[in-house]
C-alpha cells in the first residue's frame, strides 16, 4: 500500500466583499488529491484537502518541499502497524524532514492542505466517517453528529449600506441559523454600532449576534469598541487586535466582560500555547478558533487539543474558523464546541453535503466515508477534475 501520486492546482475563491483588514479580489487556495493504490469499488481511494479562505495556496510550498518528501519516502514508512492504511503522523513527521522550529506562517498552509487530504484517504480506506474514526482513535468512540454551527458574513460589500446587510442577515435566520456574525473595524466606531443595531432588531428570542475585527485594531481602538460592544449582548467580540499580541488580549479582558473568541491566525500549538498563558482567555466564556487546515493539519490540532487539556480547558471551547467540513467532522468526532459556516461564500469550498439543513443552529452529519466530500456535487466535480 502506498500513495502513488499528490496533485494540486491553485483555484480562485475571490469575491468583492472585505474585512477591515483586506479584501477578498485575489483570493486563491490549493486544492490537493492524495491518490493511494488501495483499490475500493475498482477505483483507486484518493484523499482530498484544501486550504482555509484568508490565506492564499500554497502550491509553490506543496510541490517543491512537502509533496516530494512523501513520495520520496519508503511506503512503509508512511504506514501504519497493521500495514493496511496510511498513517498520518508518519507522514506529517516526513513532511517536516529538515524544517526548523518557527516559521509558522506559509508553511503551516501547506502542510494543513495535504494533512486533510490524508486523513481523508485513511478513513475512506477503513470505510468509515472521519468523525466516526476520530471518536473511535481519540475519544469514547460514540461522535456527536450535531453539531453547532454559526452563519458568518456581514463583510463590507461595495455599495451594500445597513439595508443590504439587513438582507443577509435575515436570509441566515430564515435558513436556520440562530447565531449570525457580522464584520466591523472596517468602519467608523459609529458606524459599526449602527450596523450592529440593525442587525439586532431583526433577532427574535434565542438569537444572537458575534461581531468580528480580524485583528485591525490597537488597544486604545479595541477598548473603545470594548465599551461600546458591552451594550449589546453579543455572542463574541472577535480577533479585536494582531493575532500576536497577546498583552493586547490580556488586557482587553479587563475591559470585556462579555466572550471573545480569537485564535483563527495561530499556526501552531506552540503559539496557541502562547496564547492561553500570556493572552488573559478567560475558559469560563471566552471561544478558541484554531483552524486545523491552516495550522499544520489535525495531527497539529490534536497536539494543540492536549494542550489546552493540561490548561484546564475543554474542547468544547473550541470552534474553528473556515467553515470547512474537516473542522465538522473534527467537531463531531472530538466533541468541539462547532464550527463556523459561509453559507453563500467561498463556493463551492465552504458548506455542508447536499441535503444537509440547519436547524436551530445545528445540523447533522450523514454517515459519509472520509470528510465528506462527495456528498457535496459542486465541491466534488473540482476535486474529481483534479483527481483525474
């Protein structure tokens, strides 16, 4: 058994929307296909990945370093003990042959593209979901098939203005969504909360509203915003300054009663470790948004899992930026918090398999081998166009 070959192909997922810190125009991401010579159904099994939207492909990274490395290897190498699967922390520490500590940055992307594209081969060839492979290998064995998820948009639109947003919103409400977040820092201070109490009216009972600023702001902005956002009952308060800035954090918690989520900009556990002893994250209320796709892959998130444990912190604290189904099925499988959503954004790459509904916030997996892919025609159609 071996992997006989590792295609990827940089696609555009780019869109007029921004944030307050970039636009979305020339948005790229790798998709990657991981082709085994397992043989199920007369078809080769072959793993998929990409990467989360907010940072480019890493096709360069993919082809030159971390692909070769895998296909250089001895397959044996790269099994697991039974010899009948893949194993990917063997191949994750193959990757990383000859990469020095640090650097957390590029890297991270590509490594967490083909990671998702092996776990993705190695359930497939055990014929079971990833969530169902996960609970059996890290946690009781039984998976939470619900699974939260929130509606995240709100982004800053050319022309839009509070009706457009107004529109989105309540198109995520009628959809099933009970928490929606929405963008701000990409505005006035008194713009935002305009933007934020146009939205609030449409939420009716159990509804809630999160906020984010993709890290825009300093100290003196985010507790500005701080005092304003504590009026309003939000859901969170996100990613308010640089990813980095661990005092910022710290000490905007003096100033924030209420939750506040970050971590979708941290590579790595050893800065997600950072985070939780220097960034004042209260695990009582505050939300961890480490991706798994754009830090080095699940075998890296389950380091960071470990961590957070010894940190007194529960896994339900987590629920990862992306909107991608490796995070759902890792929310089913290991009993994270949830996940985020796009409903209409970043397509056909974000999403759930055709038929899936949200219901009050929550949707449930169907029992499909591997993350799930197939079961989503249009992301399919790309992946098996690669594949090919």
């Amino acid at each position: 058994m071996k992997i006989t070959a590792i295609r990827e192909a940089t696609k555009p997922i780019k869109s007029d929307i921004r944030n307050a810190y970039i636009d979305f125009s020339k948005m790229t991401l790798s998709l990657v296909a991981v082709v085994t010579d397992v043989i199920r159904d007369g078809k080769p099994v072959i793993g998929y990945g990409f990467n989360s939207n907010g940072r480019y492909g890493q096709g360069s990274l993919i082809r030159e370093r971390f692909a070769p490395r895998i296909l250089e290897a001895s397959p044996e190498s790269l099994g697991d003990d039974s010899g009948n699967n893949l194993d990917p922390h063997k191949i994750w520490t193959t990757m990383m042959t000859n990469e020095k500590p640090g650097g957390h940055g590029e890297r991270s992307v590509a490594v967490g593209t083909i990671d998702m594209a092996v776990w993705d081969a190695v359930a497939k060839i055990e014929d079971k979901p990833l969530y169902q492979l996960l609970a059996e290998r890290y946690g009781d064995g039984r998976p939470k098939r619900k699974v939260f998820v929130y509606a995240a948009g709100g982004y800053y639109w050319p022309g839009q203005g509070i009706e457009g947003l107004e529109r989105e919103m309540r198109s995520y409400l009628d959809r099933g969504y009970s928490v929606v977040k929405m963008k701000i820092g990409g505005a006035s201070l008194s713009e935002d909360c305009k933007r934020i109490e146009a939205v609030l009216r449409l939420l009716g009972p159990g509804q809630k509203l999160a906020v984010d600023a993709n890290g825009r702001f300093d100290l003196k902005t985010a507790v500005e915003y701080a005092k304003a956002l504590s009026n309003y009952g939000l859901f969170w308060y996100e990613e308010a300054g640089d990813p980095l800035d661990y005092a910022l954090q710290a000490e905007l918690a003096q100033h924030y009663a209420g939750p506040m989520a970050t971590g979708e900009n941290l590579f790595s556990m050893q800065d997600a470790r950072n985070l939780i002893r220097y960034g004042g994250m209260r695990p009582d209320r505050d939300w961890l948004q480490f991706d798994c796709a754009l830090s080095y892959g699940l075998v890296e998130y389950l380091r960071t899992l470990e961590m957070l444990k010894e940190h007194g912190w529960s896994t339900s604290r987590c629920i990862p930026h992306g909107g991608h189904q490796m995070s759902l099925a890792i929310a089913a499988g290991l009993g994270l918090g949830g996940n985020e959503s796009y409903p209409d954004l970043f397509q056909p790459y974000g999403g759930f398999p055709d038929g899936v509904k949200v219901e009050n916030s929550y949707v449930t997996l169907p029992e499909l081998p591997g993350i799930g892919f197939e079961g989503k025609a249009d992301l399919y159609r790309e992946m098996s166009a690669l594949a090919s």
